[in-house]
C-alpha cells in the first residue's frame, strides 16, 4: 500500500515517531458516462457463390458490437495518508504514560522498605503514642 503525504506527494519511509498514518482515498481517474450504441450490422457475399446466384450468396454479419449505457464513475486508490505530529502533539507524546510512571512508583517505593527509610508500623498503638510524647520531650 502506498504512503502518501498531505500534498499527495508519495513516501517511502515516513518517520513514525514524527507523525502518524490514517488510512485515505486517491482519485485515480474519473470516467465519464458512456451513452449505449446499438450494433451495426452489414452483408457479407460468400466465397464461391456468385455462380450459384446473381450477385452470390450473402449473409449478415456483425461490423461493429453494441455497447451497454454506463454511468459516470470515480476509480479511487486505497493508501495510507502521513500526517505529521503538532508541536502540542510532540510535547504530549515526551511526556511519560500511565504505565511508565506506575513503574517509577512501584520502584520508588520498593526501594524505601528496602532501605527501611519507610517506618514500620506499631503493633501497639499505646507504645507509638509513649515514643511520639518521649520525642516532644527530648526537642
């Protein structure tokens, strides 16, 4: 299938990662309607016959064929139409997507209960709340 750009003119190797593709049409040709004509038809004398009868032996044979009416018709090309990114189009494409800013999280977070920079929760919410007073007193 054929690529081609907004003018119509035809590519070979579109960049991609600068545009995209939409599936299109291209007016080939326009055929104009044919109007229907009949045959026509003529006598033929036969090779040997012109003894046997004053001026031969004749018959009818087809000179021109006829022709069916048709209407007025498009004939279109089915290709692919390249059309380049927007500035805004770019910039949204550069930034990162769902999935790749989950993974930064997931990392992220994985990497503080490694780290045990994340504090681990109190089993026992007396004892959390006798270190939080005993914090306060020592500031």
């Amino acid at each position: 299938m054929k690529i081609y750009d907004e003018n119509w003119k035809e590519l070979t190797g579109p960049d991609l990662s600068l545009g995209h593709t939409e599936p299109g049409r291209r007016l080939i040709a326009r055929h104009e309607a044919v109007e229907a004509r009949p045959a026509l038809y003529d006598w033929e004398v036969l090779e040997g016959t012109q003894g046997l009868y004053p001026g031969g032996l004749r018959r009818l044979v087809e000179t021109r064929p006829a022709r069916p009416a048709t209407s007025a018709w498009d004939e279109y090309e089915d290709c692919l139409i390249y059309r380049p990114y927007t500035a805004e189009e770019l910039a949204e494409r550069e930034k990162p997507g769902m999935e790749e800013r989950l993974a930064a999280l997931e990392g992220a977070l994985l990497e503080l209960m490694l780290l045990g920079a994340a504090p681990a929760p109190a089993e026992d919410p007396e004892a959390a709340g006798d270190a939080a007073e005993e914090a306060r007193e020592n500031v």
